[in-house]
C-alpha cells in the first residue's frame, strides 16, 4: 500500500502557505529523506518547490463563483478524494519536523481515520488551557485538532468524509444546530471534523489521547505564561541552527512544530533546510 504526507496550500494572492508547505516538505525529507509528499494546490508553484514533492495535486471541484474564507476550509474535505496514497497523513502547511515521523506509520495502519487530540506546549507539556476552545467545551464537542490527520482509502474513512463534505458546504445549518453556543464566526476545519466524529459517535475510533500522533501548537495563550502577549516571538527567543534544529527558549524542539505566525518561517530557514537536503 502506498502512504504518503498531503499538504494544503491554498492563498492564491500571497502565496505564503505554498512557501510554509515547501519547508515543511524540506524539513521531512531532512529527516526522512524517502518520504513522499504530495501538495494540493492551484497556485503557481516555482520549479524549485516541485523537487521535494511527490506530486503537485490540483484542488478538484473547484467553484469559481463561490465566495470562499481566508483559510478556503471549505475545500479541505476534498483531501480525502484527492490523496494519491492509500495511507494520507495530512498536515498543516505551517509546521516543520524535527523528527523522524515513521513510528506514526506503524501506529495509524490500525486506523481508518485518526485525529490528534493532544498538542503541546513548547516544553513538550500536554496543552490544559482552553482559551481557545470555547466553542468545543460549551457544546461538549471532541476535542481534536485537523492539524495533524490520517486516513486510509476505506469504505469507513469515506462515509466519515462525506459528513466532513456536508458540515463544509453547509456550515451555517450545521453549526445553528450543533455548535450554537460561542458560534464560530467562520469556518473552521477543527470543529467540523470534530463536529463529523461527535454526529458518527465515533470519537473512541478515530483518536486516542496515548497516541504518539501530537505537534507542538504554538498559540500564545496555550504556553502557560502568566503575562503572554499577542505573538508568542514577543515572548520567547527561538534558535534555528546550521545544523537545522531549533531552540525555543531552552528547550529543543522534537516532532512537528505548529509554528501558526507566518513572519517565524524566515528565509535564514528554509535556506538552511535547502543547504542540509541539497536542494539549490
């Protein structure tokens, strides 16, 4: 069975998260350099991104007539249609690894579909605070993040995709009915796969809070700091060596890193990421 990581990347007039999926697909193949890595995308992609992705994967279905959100979540669920693997672990573009992620493999091909429901902190402390999951603790919705996912092509993964599907195109109903208190202001992929779990009453088969699936998730108020400001780099200094590992603070960071601030990726990183995966 093939397997492979799918990256998002969706901004058509930055093109930022296409430049965030590059370093995330450099920073996988520094440390597993024979992974494959498909991107799904419609922006122009330079040539030299092509060379560390398997595949670049057009957003299919596409409606150019539809007003869509920054993030374009509503396009997500299309993932599971247009991963070119059996076995897909999805990702958010804004991540890097600093680990070899292979024991995931072995772990997942139990699942059908499986979603993280731990992050951590900088430390590499479980995350406890909820100033971000409002809407998940006042309608008893599973807490799980889209951030890091995995599915295999399956009878199973599909029927729970068809719900994603419906919960994106018709988000508004869904959210009145189900998720009415701290109502979310837009889309958000984390609540609707959530939202497909709780409606299947299978949040016991598709995650597992022991599982060794997490990324660390750098939102600052989730860092247990007693003054935290808006951007958690005005907080804390971070440390990308030659050697391309990083340093937030004192502490080394392992797995995959949810950086989520966009001026964090530097080109000092992904020119250290190209020198170390011999990518010119």
């Amino acid at each position: 069975m093939s397997k492979g990581f799918l990256i998002f990347a969706e901004d058509a007039k930055l093109k930022k998260y296409t430049r965030s999926a590059y370093a995330l697909a450099l920073s996988i193949k520094n440390h597993m350099p024979n992974a494959d890595i498909s991107l799904v995308t419609d922006n122009k992609i330079p040539e030299k991104y092509r060379l560390v992705f398997d595949q670049i994967v057009p957003v299919p279905w596409r409606d150019r007539n539809k007003t869509t959100t920054f993030f374009k979540t509503e396009d997500r669920w299309k993932l599971y249609h247009c991963s070119p693997y059996d076995e897909t672990i999805v990702l958010d573009a804004d991540m890097l690894a600093f680990s070899n992620l292979d024991i995931w493999w072995e772990y997942l091909k139990n699942y059908d579909v499986f979603l993280t429901s731990n992050v951590l902190d900088y430390r590499g402390k479980i995350v406890t605070g909820r100033y971000y999951r409002k809407t998940f603790d006042s309608n008893n919705l599973p807490n799980f993040y889209f951030g890091a996912a995995y599915f295999k092509k399956s009878d199973y993964a599909k029927e729970y995709f068809n719900w994603v599907e419906d919960i994106s195109n018709n988000w508004e109903l869904f959210y009145g009915r189900y998720v009415n208190v701290n109502y979310p202001k837009l889309p958000s992929m984390d609540v609707t796969a959530s939202l497909a779990a709780k409606i299947l009453n299978c949040e016991n088969l598709v995650s597992h809070k022991n599982a060794p699936v997490t990324f660390t998730h750098m939102k600052p108020m989730i860092q247990n700091w007693e003054s935290p400001t808006e951007s958690w780099q005005d907080s804390i200094g971070a440390y990308f060596n030659k050697n391309c590992e990083l340093k937030i603070g004192n502490y080394q960071q392992h797995g995959l890193f949810h950086y989520t601030e966009y001026s964090f990726l530097t080109d000092h990183i992904i020119n250290q990421l190209e020198k170390i995966t011999g990518i010119s």
